[in-house]
C-alpha cells in the first residue's frame, strides 16, 4: 500500500470500560478519511451474571484480548507497524484499571517503534466522531449521551469544548440500564428496553423532570424511581406490562432529551449568532438508540438543524473513534509523552462552572 505525501495512519487503542478495541484509521492529504480496520472484542459474557461491569475483571480481560486485538486490527488493515505514523491510546475517563492497560501498550509500542504517542480523551473521540464519518466542519452542536455522562456541548474545534448542559444525577445510560435491572431485564439493559418498547404502549404516566428549564440541564434519577413505583403499584408484573413500562420510559427520555437539546440549540445560537452552521451531532452509546434519534431528527427539522449520528457500530466504545481523535491531535502537531497518565476524570470543559447538584462527572 503506497503512502502518498501528506498521508497520515494512526492505530486506535480502546481500554476505558470493557470493550477490548483496536482500530486502524487513515486521513489523506485531501482531508477525507476512512477506517481501514475496527476490532472490537466485547466481555459481555464476563460481566453478565453481575448485572453489569466489574472493574477488575475487566482490566484482566483487557490484559488477555489486547495483543490479540491489536494483531487482527493491523493484518485487517494489511499493514504493519513499519507504517504506522503514530498511536492513540484512550487515556480517560473511564474505570481506571482498563485505561491503564491501553496506555501502557500504546507507549510500549510507540517506544519499542519510535513512534509518536496521544492520549486521547474519551470523551473528545465521541465528540469528533462525526467529522470521521460525515467530515462537519466546526462549530456544532454535541448532545453525549453515554453511560457515564450526559451533557450539551459546543463544539469550537480540537480540544475546545463548552458545557452549555450537563446531568444533575444519572447519566441516560445509566437510568437506561437501572430501568432494565429494576424490570428484571438481562445485561446489558439498554438495547433489551428499547426492544420491549417496540411492543409496549407509552401510556403508563411517568414524569419528565427539567421540562422547560432555562439552563440545559437533566435530571433523570426521579425518572428511573417513577418506573420503580409505576412497577411496584402493578406487580405481579406481566411482559405486556413490562413493555408498557419500558415504552413509557423511551418516552418520557425522548420528550425529555429533545426539550433540553432544543434549550441548548438556543444557546447555541446566542453564542455563535443565528448564522452559525446549524448542526447537532448526537454521540455515545445511546446514540443507538433509534426512538431518540427519530425524536431528534423532528426537533432538528423543526429548528432547521442538520442531525449528524455516527453509524450505530461507531455509537459505542471503538478503536476507530480513538484513532480519529488521536490523528486530529497529531496533524495540529500535538503529541503526548511517556509521562501522559491514565485518569479516572477528565472533562471536556475543565472550567466550566459547577452545575449546582451535579456529581463529579459533570
């Protein structure tokens, strides 16, 4: 494979919860860009009989499936390390134990190599995503919804995020998968609710909390206690009635996130002016989520927004996003060095102030 002046080819290493992944991505001197290979070893079957995942067996895995992952994402690409131009590795957020398992390889092969190394920030590869797939310029419009986080964000550029939103409580995944644990549904919880919502009718009442608010922020932790007692007022349960809960949930989420995201859209617009390119990119792992994304291709619709949501194997955790990211960093001349750490926390608005209410993921 020729490499041509200007080319650059970045290998993408994913460790920060438990999905294993390796991606190769390359960008050419015009700017367009493609995944030439994207593996993703997932450890369901680790962490299923917890109801969820458990941080140390999930470092372990990371440890046992790496190599492995790294090999097949290189021979899927049909290249080798001799042409790579740099690695990426995800150096946070994310459960500590896993992070540092993909930043100590991705060192030990840009070192052993001689190639430059980026700490890429989890968070920043789902929010470049979109420039990846769909090749937006900036600035736009981020709505992350993600297990661990669920904020509103405008995008500047490379590493220049403002909060305009964040979660007081829980994340959207999280009261996703709390939803499904209380109902009884196997892990992960998510992907079952939307399925039963399918066959469920929305019509069990539920609140929608922060309706209205003038700050974009959620609330979701009432949400998920509102299916408790929706729950416990009509058990036994029946699966019609636990479709009924679930499509009440999807529901309640998708008026809730197409209120705060449209509170955002106007922010959006005072701080760029109404001629700003008028763009929403929805990412993370419940960017899958097929009920939200037709909820907020209306709200688009209706406020003259183009909608941008990467392909759903791009929604969760991917080797591919954190290449992308890394190669964005490394062609502005950006590069980390083998002191770059793993973090637990790292925001994409650091100096954002803090959101009354809200917990440390804010």
């Amino acid at each position: 494979m020729t490499k041509s002046v200007n080319q650059l080819t970045v290998l993408g290493i994913e460790t920060s919860c438990d999905e294993t992944a390796a991606a190769v991505v390359r960008r050419e001197s015009d700017g367009s860009a493609a995944i030439l290979s994207n593996v993703v070893r997932d450890q369901l079957d680790l962490h299923r009989r917890y109801g969820g995942v458990v941080p140390e067996i999930a470092a372990r895995a990371h440890v046992e499936l790496l190599d492995a992952a790294i090999a097949q994402a290189l021979d899927d690409a049909g290249l080798t390390f001799e042409e790579i131009d740099a690695v990426a590795a995800t150096a946070g957020p994310g459960l500590i134990g896993g992070l540092i398992v993909g930043v100590v390889t991705g060192k030990a092969i840009a070192l052993a190599r001689g190639l430059p190394f980026v700490a890429v920030n989890h968070l920043e590869a789902h929010a470049l995503t979109a420039r990846l797939t769909d090749g937006i310029g900036f600035p736009y419009l981020l709505l992350l919804v993600s297990g661990g986080h669920t904020q509103l964000l405008a995008v500047e550029g490379v590493g220049r995020y403002r909060r305009l939103g964040t979660t007081l409580d829980d994340a959207l995944g999280e009261a996703f998968d709390k939803t499904a644990k209380l109902l009884g549904l196997p892990y992960p919880g998510g992907p079952e609710v939307e399925k039963l919502a399918k066959d469920g009718d929305a019509s069990i009442p539920l609140p929608r909390p922060m309706l209205g608010r003038a700050e974009p922020h959620f609330s979701l932790a009432g949400l998920k206690t509102a299916v408790r007692q929706a729950a416990q007022q009509r058990a036994p349960l029946s699966d019609q009635v636990v479709a009924d809960l679930c499509a009440s949930f999807q529901e309640a989420v998708a008026e809730i996130m197409v209120d705060r995201t449209g509170r955002g859209m106007a922010l959006y617009l005072d701080q760029f002016g109404e001629d700003a390119p008028r763009q929403l990119v929805v990412a993370g792992g419940v960017a899958a989520n097929q009920r939200l994304r037709e909820a907020l291709d209306r709200l688009c619709h209706a406020q003259g927004f183009t909608l941008h949501a990467p392909p759903l194997a791009l929604c969760s955790d991917n080797g591919a996003m954190i290449a992308w990211a890394g190669l964005e960093h490394f062609a502005r001349g950006e590069r980390d060095d083998m002191t770059a750490e793993a973090r637990a926390r790292w925001p994409l608005d650091p100096d954002a102030p803090p959101a009354i209410g809200a917990g440390v993921k804010a």
